[in-house]
C-alpha cells in the first residue's frame, strides 16, 4: 500500500520536477513560450486528458514556433506556468493559429483541479469571444502558484503559429487592436468588393469582371481563416465545412479561368490551354467535394494542385504580355501580386518553407497594395466611364439634333413636292383638258394621243412622287371605306387589256371569289395594282403595235403576265408574275429603294424603253407598310419575277348597288354639264348674282387659279345639247361659303 501511495505521488509530482517552468513576473507582458513547451502527436486523435498526462512520450520544442503538415493527429502541448506577479488574469494565445479546427486548454492546478476551455474555427460561437481570430483562453493563475497547461489542436489543414503568455491588460490593449485592425482590414475587403461589383454593372469590360470575380473569391479565401463564418454559419456545419474548405478551391478555378481567356484562340497555346482546362475541371470537383467527404488527405491532394494553378496563370499573363495580345496589366498586375503571396501560403501549407510571422505580415501588406492600387485603377475606370457617358450624352443629343434637323427637312421636303406638285397638276390639268376635247373632234390625229399619252405620264408621275413623300413622311392618312374588292380589282386591271393587246401580251387575271365585300382603301390599292402590273408589262418582252398595219404583221410570241387575286381568312393576297427577264439577285434587295434602277437587259424582241424612275416599287412599298400588309419578290433571271403581297382585308356586310369604285350607286357617277350664264366675282372677293330670276341650277366655281377657272367656266358654258347653269365664281374655300 505504501509503495502504491508513492508511486502516484511521483506521478503527480515529477512533472513538476521535469517541466521547463515558465516564470511570470509582474514585468511579463507578452511571452512565446515555445522553447519551454513539451509536445506530443497523438496518431489516434482520441486521447484523453487522463492519458496525456501518464503519457511520457512527449518532446521539448526546439523553436518558439510550431507547425505541422496535414495529418489527422491530434497535437498536444504541455507548459507549466509559474506566477510570481500580483496580475491573477493571463491569457493563453496560439498567435497565428488561423487554420486551427479545434482548440482546447486543459489548465491543471495544484490540488488536482482541471479547467477546460474550447476554442478554434469549428467550435459553436458562444465558447469563442467575439474579436478573437485565433484561440484565445483567458485563465487566473494564482499568485505564487504553478499550473500546467495542456493545449489540444487538431485541423484537416496544416498548422502553425506559437504559443504565447499575455498579461491580460497589454492583450487587452495591444493584442485585441491589432484584432481589430485585422476587422478593419476585412471591412475595408467588404466595402471594396461591394464597390467592384456595382462597377461590374456599368463597366461592361471582360476583363474588369474577372478581376472582380477573383478578388471576391481570395476575400472569401482569407475570410475562412479569420472566425467569420462559425459566427455566421456556426448552427450549419455541413454549410460551414463546404464554406471553409469547398470556397477555399473557388480562387485557383477563377484564376485559371482567367488565363484560360487570355490565351483563348491562339493556337499556339493550345496545349497550355488544354492543361488550364483539366486543372479547372479537378478543381472544380474539389469545390462540392467537402458536401460529402473532407478530411486532412484531400486537403493535401488539393493544396498541391494549387501550386500549378497559381503558376499557370501568372504565366498566362506573361505569356499574354509577351505575346502582344494587350492584356489588361491594370487589372492582372495586383492579381499576380496577390497570387504570388497566396503561393506562398500554399507552401507554407505544405511544409515546403518554414514559418516566419514577418512574411504573413508582407502578405497583409501586400493585399493592402491590392487595395490601394484596385483603387485607384477603379478611379481611373470611373473617369473614364464618367467621360464616356458624357460623350455618349453629347452624341446623343446631337443625333437628337440631326434626327429633329431631318424630321424637319422631311416635312419641308413633303411640303415643297405638295406645293410644286399642285404647281404642276393645276398647267397639267389645263393641258391633258383641251387635249381630250381635241381627240374627241379629231380622233385620227395621232400628234394629239402622243401629247396626251406623256401628259398623263407626266401626271402620274408627279402624284406618285407626292404620294411617296407622303408616306415617308407619315402624312398619307388611311380611308377606308366599303366596296366590292372584286369588282374593284377586275376594273383596275382591265385598264391594262388595250396595252397589253398592244403588245401581244396576255394580259390574264384570277380570282377565287366573285364577289368580296371588304373595308378596304381603294386608292392605295390601285396604286399598288397598277404599278405592279404596270412594272411586268414593262419589261415582259412583246410586240409593240406602232407602225403595224395588222396584228399579223407582228411576231405572235408575246410575254405573259397573270394577275391573282386570293381572299381568304381574312386575308387578301395579290400576286403578279410575268415571264420577263426578271432581276439579277444583287440587285433584288434594292429595288425599294427610292430612284433605284435595275440593269435590265434587252432582247431583241422587247424594243421599249425599260428604265424607270425607280419611284413605282418604293411608293408600292411604303403603301404596304401603311396598310398593315408585307410584299414578297422572287425572280429569276430569264424566266420571270413575281410580286406578292399580302394585306389584311376587314370583310364588310354586302351592300345593294355596289359599284367596282366602291361608292353606294348605280356604279358610275355621269357629271351633266352644259351652257349656261356666268357670274363674276369682284375683286372684293363677294360674288354677284347678275341672273336675278333665272331658274337655270346654279353651280360655284372654287378655285385659286384664274386659268383653271376660265377652263371650268369655258366646259360648263359650252352650248352643245347641255343644260344650261347659273355659274359662281370664287377665289377661295372663305369666299365660296360667303
């Protein structure tokens, strides 16, 4: 019993006698204990306190600094600590011990008495303070006392650091500022990624995105290690793992990424890019690895493969610059700086160089430069964005100006062909007038339907430049009104029957319906008809008749032109072919343009001149668009060309007495004229009856031209078998109602 009795003794009091004592004296302020701290690797990561004391493997450090690879160990440390101060209130810190999982302090007193503390990144908030980013254990050591510490750390990553002793008021005033200004550092890493990411939404540059994206994903990197998410995260721990160790693979696939663009179809780096491509696709994998398994071997396996992935793309950037491609050194120089201080951790992760604190320090550091310098670039970017959206306003109102400045020149444009062609139609009107009454008295004299025919050539041409000066300008109104399409159409192109006959054409027209009442705009219409069938006539080769003294005389192998009208579904669909020599294909997307002529070529037995004006198609156009309806051209060379429009029809309830204009009536509107007595009008502009009891009907003469008026008044007076009027006269719409 006595020899029992002694040997527990020897083991409560030898390590006592054994332990390199650490003394706090009441000049102690802050004190690295590693030279004094006794450590043991515990492979099964299961011991208990009660083991690790009995336990007699543990070895003195030999530096002031610890780490250690990755490995599923648990490390523990032993110090005794020995307080001749009067300050009770110490802490024990791992200074620098970022990556450690899972800290505990087993503080064993005199009397036997153990006091546990739990500490590390994967422990729940509550047992951690809240500026505290490496373990930290407050402790009381009485004075005069000697304690002995116990620290347990364990990490699937690699870890380092050093074990120090603070007097509590200089941790409390030295220590936890340079916490906070590591807060602050983080913050200044909050403000300025949210800053980046507004950019991203104005800044419309590839490279800017990339920059930001990466510079998100190494803030997030250095977030993991600094006790953020258990704060945030700490009642998710399958969220906290994925984030600690999944967003930690985040950085290297961005970064290759990135060189992969840079390098992107130059054929010369294909195979570097190749290998870019397979590293990303590893890592990829690597970032939703930890959702299902994570453990110290992966992490190692992952950390190797980062090495690569931080040299490539710095040397994707250098190849880029080498290579000329312009590379946007603003953004990438920061970049490499920062991933050349994350290779550096990379090494230190894998034990390839030793721990030193200065150089986490420089790594601080240089992340500050990335700040300073991203801001700046950011400044610049901002100038500049700033001056472009000036420019862009400048642009902007200056093309608001030329679009007003044209809108303008448009409607003097529309103005000045409504005036001169009013100019025109009122001498027009008097020629094409006369000439008809010359026809009518010598209908043989050839020189008279030559003289007509160009002036109402003339007269068509000057109303189609007005109506397409109309349309382009948006003044040309709809009006609908009811009618018969069918008739209507069977009118506008029986016109053409003599013309055709003329030529030895075959002029035919098909129509699936006899009788379609329809809403519909009868001039626009006739104006698209016409001009279409009058386009196929052209330049479809026939026999002109002029000089021939019989239609034997001529060749009977004329061109064919068919007409066909379809009204279904609403619908109305107009096609017109000809057997031409239709339009070469560069030519096709032109012909509706304005003034545009086609090259067409002439065969021997197509005589007439075939250049237009290159007004027709473009007037037929713009009326499409203005009735709702699309025209469609096929041609081919030698062969033909066809037009086909298709138009929305509004069906109309069938009207009695429906004529083919479209009006309520017998069909056709016969206009009496005949001799009778005429009024003056004074140059006071009030009309006078100089007929007083005459019951001959009245009839008033307005208008502006004085010439138009004496032919109206020459017509009406005419004495041949007419009815004879009371004739007015005025000058204007204001004098008529007068």
């Amino acid at each position: 019993m006595k020899y029992r009795i002694a040997l527990n003794f020897w083991l409560i009091i030898s390590p006592l006698l054994t332990f390199a004592q650490v003394v706090l004296q009441d000049s102690t302020k802050r004190v690295q204990v590693g030279l004094q701290t006794e450590i043991l690797e515990d492979k099964t990561a299961h011991l208990t306190i009660e083991q690790v004391q009995q336990n007699s493997h543990f070895k003195l450090g030999t530096s002031e600094v610890f780490q250690f690879g990755f490995t599923e160990s648990a490390i523990w440390f032993r110090v005794q600590l020995r307080n001749q101060s009067k300050n009770l209130k110490w802490h024990i810190q791992l200074f620098d011990g970022f990556n450690i999982d899972y800290a505990d302090l087993y503080l064993q007193y005199p009397d036997g008495h153990v006091d546990h503390q739990k500490r590390g990144l994967k422990r729940p908030y509550p047992n951690r303070g809240i500026v505290e980013m490496t373990p930290l254990f407050p402790v009381q050591i009485p004075t005069g006392t000697t304690v002995t510490a116990y620290i347990r750390i364990q990490s699937t990553l690699s870890m380092w650091g050093s074990l120090v002793v603070w007097e509590e008021y200089d941790n409390l005033t030295t220590g936890r500022s340079i916490t906070v200004a590591l807060w602050l550092f983080l913050g200044l890493f909050i403000l300025r990624t949210i800053n980046t990411f507004v950019l991203v939404g104005f800044i419309r540059d590839r490279h800017f995105r990339f920059y930001t994206f990466c510079s998100f994903l190494m803030y997030l990197t250095v977030f993991s290690r600094t006790g953020v998410y258990p704060i945030l995260f700490g009642s998710q721990p399958w969220l906290m793992e994925w984030l600690l160790y999944g967003v930690l693979r985040l950085f290297p696939v961005s970064l290759l990424l990135w060189g992969y663009i840079l390098l992107h179809n130059r054929p010369k780096f294909r195979l570097l890019q190749w290998l870019l491509a397979g590293l990303i696709g590893i890592n990829v994998v690597g970032v939703f690895l930890p959702l299902w398994v994570q453990n110290a071997t992966i992490t190692h396996v992952y950390s190797l493969l980062f090495l690569p992935a931080y040299m490539l793309f710095i040397g994707s950037a250098l190849l880029a610059y080498k290579a000329r491609l312009r590379p946007p050194l603003h953004f990438l120089i920061p970049m490499v700086a920062c991933s050349v201080s994350m290779f550096y951790a990379q090494l230190k992760h894998l034990n390839l160089v030793n721990y030193t604190p200065i150089i986490g320090r420089i790594t601080i550091a240089i992340l500050a430069v990335e700040i300073l310098s991203i801001s700046l670039v950011m400044g610049f970017i901002v100038r500049n964005y700033i001056r472009n959206q000036i420019l862009a306003a400048n642009a902007l109102m200056q093309n608001k100006v030329e679009v007003d400045t044209l809108r303008e020149v448009n409607l003097l444009k529309t103005r000045f062909f409504t005036n001169i062609s009013h100019e025109f139609r009122t001498p027009l009107t008097l020629l094409i007038g006369p000439l008809t009454d010359r026809i009518r008295q010598f209908p043989g004299d050839e020189l008279y339907h030559l003289m007509y025919r160009n002036a109402t050539r003339l007269q068509t041409l000057i109303n189609q430049i007005l109506d397409l000066a109309k349309a382009e300008a948006g003044q040309l109104p709809l009006q609908a009104q009811p009618g018969d399409l069918v008739a209507d159409v069977r009118l506008w192109v029986s016109a053409f029957e003599s013309l055709a006959q003329s030529r030895h054409i075959q002029l035919s027209l098909t129509q699936n319906q006899t009788t379609q009442p329809a809403h519909y705009d009868p001039d626009k219409l006739q104006s698209i008809l016409t001009n279409l069938v009058s386009n196929a006539l052209k330049f479809t080769p026939g026999v002109d008749s002029p000089g021939v003294d019989s239609p034997g005389d001529a060749s009977p192998n004329g061109g064919q032109v068919r007409v066909e009208a379809d009204y279904r579904s609403n619908v109305f669909t107009l096609t017109v072919s000809d057997s031409g020599m239709g339009i070469p294909p560069d030519q096709l997307p032109h012909i509706f343009d304005r003034f545009y002529q086609t090259s067409a070529e002439t065969d021997n037995s197509h005589q007439t001149d075939q250049v237009g004006t290159g007004i027709g198609l473009a007037l037929v156009n713009e009326l499409v668009k203005l009735l709702g309806g699309s025209i469609n051209v096929e041609s081919v060379v030698g062969t033909g060309t066809t037009f086909t429009v298709v138009l929305p029809m509004e069906p109309a309830q069938p009207h009695r007495n429906v004529g083919p204009t479209g009006q309520e009536g017998p069909g056709r509107s016969d206009v009496l004229v005949g001799s009778g007595r005429t009024e003056s009008l004074r140059r006071t502009g009030r009309i006078t009856d100089v007929s007083v009891g005459f019951s001959a009907p009245t009839v008033l003469i307005v208008e502006d031209n004085t010439d138009m008026r004496a032919y109206i008044r020459r017509v009406l007076s005419d004495p041949s078998d007419r009815p004879t009027f009371t004739l007015l006269e005025a000058a204007d719409g204001q004098q008529g109602l007068d």
